[in-house]
C-alpha cells in the first residue's frame, strides 16, 4: 500500500515568504483591533460633542415672524398692469419716451420705442383703498393685509444676474441664497422635514437652476430641498417592502460611521457633511413628509378657495396648499417659483399672456393669505410676492414691455408687517423708482428683520472676509413694518 504524499499540498514557498505571511497576518489583526478601538473612540466622542448644525439657534432680535413664503414670479411681472397705475401712460401711449426722463438702457436696447399704454380697469379695494388692477381680482379682497413696495430697484438688466440677485443679493453667482442665510442664522424647527423647501410650478428649472437656493461658499448643508409638485414630491424616499425599519437602522449606522470618518480627515468638503445630513434626514422624513404632502386630507373647501381642481389654476394652488402646511410644520422658509422658465417674461404678446399668467396665480396666492389668517398663522407667517425686476413703459415689437430693474413692485403681507399701505413711488411713466427706494438688499435685510435676525450681524468668515447677507449693504424699509 502506497504512503500519501503529503507534500504534494503543501505550498512550494520560501520559509522567508511564510514567515513573511505570517507577520503580515498578525499586524493585520492588529491594525484591525487598532481602527476598531478608533472608530468607537471617534464614535463616543461624536456622540458626546456633534451639535446639529441645523440646532434651532436664537434670533438677535424678538422675531414678528416665524416662516417666510416667497412667492417668486420667474420672468418680471409688470407693475404697471397690477398694482402701480399711471395714467400718464395712457395719454402719452404710442409717442416715444420724453427727452425729460433721459438715457436708458434696456435689455433688448428697446429705449426708443413707443410707449405701451395698460389699459386696465383700476379699482380701489378694502378699506385701505390700494388700486389693484382687474387683472388681479382674487388678490385685491387682500389689499388690507398688503404692503406694496412700489419703489424696488435692482442691479441686473437680464434674467441671469437679476434672478441670482433677488435669491442671492448678487448678480454673480457663488453666494449662499436669502433662505440658506436664514437657515444657517436660525436652525430648523422640525428635525423631521428640511429647514428650506423649494417648489416650482413645472419640471422646468428657473434661470440658474438649483444655484437659487444653494449655500455658495457657506455648507451645503443649508441649502434648498426640491419638492416636486406633481407625481412623488420627494424621490426615492419610501423604502422597498422588503427592508425593514432595523435593517435601514443599522444600514445607516454603518453608512454613518464610514462616512464620518471619510469626511473627518476633509472639513473643507462641506458636501460630505451635508451628504451625511441629507441621509439621516431622508430616513427621519419617512414617517413625517409623507403626511405633510398628502392634500387628501384638505377638505373641499380648502381646495377650492386655492383653486386645487381648475386646470388654470391647479399647479400654483398645490404649491401653495404645500406651503401652507410645511410652514404649519415648522418648516422655516418656503419657496415657491411661478411661471418656471421665465413665462412672466412678457417681450411679445403682453396683453394676451399678462391676463392669463395673473389667473393662474390670483387664486391660489388669495387662497393662501385666506388659509394662513383663517388659522391664525399670518401673524407669523411672512408671505412675500414679485419677481426680479418689472417691465419697462415702453413698448417692445409694438406689443410686449422689455425688462426694467429701475423701479418695481413686490409686495409684503403678515409676518410683522403693515398691510393696507404702499410704500415709495415711481415716476409718472412707472420707469424709474423715486421715493423710498427700496433696493434688493433693503428688501432682503426686511425680510430677515421680521425672523429677528439682524442682517449686517448674521456674519459668515470667508477668504478672511466679513460675509453678511445682503454684501455688507443694505437698510430695513422701516415704513413696512408695524412696529419698526
């Protein structure tokens, strides 16, 4: 009987290459109960000292308002077909620009071109008497609880810049936006939902697409949250069936602590932090965002003072209904973009999409500042309104108004501030802003003066610079504010 051969299994290597294995192994072992002991150290440290970086923060000031909706109308709306009437260009439509009023410079170089009359039917409404034209009949039951600021200013002649700059301050991108600068000064309210919610009308993004509610040079982690409108409002956030509330615990965990420790050797990639936020938030809203979308709930009624069920009207009244109930839930500012893809850009056909755009939003803004007082939360709620500049007094192609930062209108309502009142003026012929000019910065220091926070102390150190909300500029339109 033949012996086994046992050598025939054994390994043909050096007694240096095993022993060399060997050594190997052992460190390995080693380096594996070293990284363990780290990683748990690095854990309990964590565990003891992370504070949230989204922790509700005091205000510097008693704060009037607790939430702002900032309903942005993409494109320009004319203020001088809605809330800003000039007779005077109704006598003088068809003739050129007087030679009083000086050189301009329009977008479309349309400076010399006739004047475009706004053949609006003006009325006075509310005890207040503020003329709203019968483009807007659904926001003129409102007037009472308006402010409108009819001497805005801006710096940018085109979309590019001008929407950058009424979401950023800037006409240059690269700066946090007004609700990421909110954010960062005051926390959130509901560790549940996202601090800053934005919603658009269409699946078209607005001019400098997520830029408008991103943090420039500040985290990531204060930026915006899209939330569509139509279909899921939040993608991918229901879990398969398959996965239970354990496993995506413990998936988390373990995701967390790899992430932590990629991110703790790289603090300059504030993304990594915002990624590790966005996944622990993602996991926390599956129980709550659900039911904050969800309007089967709201009752007929509701739906129809907003509009939900009119197809004119239905996709700006969803955004609003939405709003409505993430302010109710702590949610801190709220966006909400109309006319998505600069439609309220009227440069031809002005009479014909001027009406039909001012339908599609009457109602559903009406219905808002309707819900939020019927519950009590206008008070403390701040509903802002307008867009990046208006519209020029002369015509373009004989029927369309060209962009005109010089002087226009947005309007205030709740939140603090005095309604039944405008504030400022434009000239006669409602190009250029006059009185009590109100420039984007002065607007965005108001807006952050109502949740407490004092603009020009609300700093940021960036590249050794002082950086403040509104470019180290900026004044509160006291005249807005009830008590000032």
């Amino acid at each position: 009987m033949n012996k086994p051969n046992h050598r025939t299994n054994v390994s043909q290597s050096s007694r240096r290459e095993l022993l060399t294995r060997i050594g190997g192994g052992f460190g390995a072992i080693a380096l594996s109960s070293l990284l363990q002991t780290d990683l748990h150290a690095a854990s309990t440290a964590s565990s003891k000292s992370f504070v949230s970086p989204l922790a509700p923060k005091r205000p510097h000031n008693p704060a009037t308002a607790k939430s702002i909706i900032f309903l942005f109308m993409e494109g320009g709306p004319s203020h001088l077909d809605t809330f800003d009437p000039k007779p005077a260009l109704n006598k003088l439509a068809g003739k050129p620009l007087p030679k009083s009023f000086g050189p301009v410079i329009t977008a479309m170089g349309e400076s010399g071109a006739p004047l475009l009359g706004a053949p609006r039917k003006w009325k006075q409404h509310g005890q207040s008497g503020l003329w709203v034209s019968d483009w807007l009949p659904h926001t003129a039951r409102h007037v009472d609880d308006l402010c409108v600021i009819r001497s805005c200013w801006a710096d940018g002649l085109n979309h590019v810049g001008s929407v950058c700059q009424m979401n950023t301050g800037s006409v240059q991108a690269g700066r946090p936006s007004l609700g990421s600068w909110a954010i960062y000064g005051l926390g959130s309210e509901n560790k549940n939902l996202p601090a800053f919610v934005v919603m658009t009308d269409r699946d078209t993004m607005p001019f400098n697409g997520v830029r408008n509610w991103g943090t420039g040079f500040m985290p990531a982690t204060y930026q915006g949250a899209r939330f569509k409108i139509e279909g899921k409002p939040i993608p991918n956030l229901t879990p398969p069936k398959n996965i239970t509330d354990q496993r995506q615990r413990r998936k988390l965990a373990l995701l967390s602590q790899m992430n932590h420790r990629h991110a703790a050797p790289r603090i300059q990639q504030s993304e990594l932090d915002a990624r590790i936020h966005a996944y622990e938030l993602a996991f926390r809203m599956q129980t709550e965002a659900p039911k904050a979308v969800d309007l089967s709930k709201e009752s007929r009624a509701t739906k129809d003072l907003y509009g939900l069920e009119d197809k004119a009207t239905h996709a700006m009244a969803k955004s609003c209904i939405m709003a409505r109930r993430l302010v109710e839930r702590g949610v801190r500012f709220v966006q909400v973009f109309h006319g998505t893809g600069s439609k309220w850009d009227t440069h031809t056909g002005h009479e014909k999409r001027g009406p039909a755009l001012c339908k599609s939003m009457d109602q559903p803004v009406a219905g808002l500042l309707t819900d939020l007082k019927q519950r009590g939360m206008l008070e403390d709620t701040l509903v802002v309104w307008g867009g990046e500049f208006g519209r020029t007094p002369m015509s373009e192609k004989g029927h369309g108004r060209d962009h005109n930062p010089y002087g226009f209108t947005m309007w205030m309502a709740g939140g603090g501030t005095k309604g039944g009142q405008t504030v400022g003026t434009t000239d006669e012929l409602g190009l250029r802003a006059v009185e009590d000019r109100a420039h984007v910065h002065d607007l965005h220091a108001t807006i952050l003066h109502t949740l407490g926070i004092e603009h020009n102390r609300l700093v940021y150190a960036h590249n050794g610079r002082r950086e403040t909300p509104t470019v180290n500029e900026g004044s509160i339109i006291t005249k807005a504010l009830l008590n000032p």
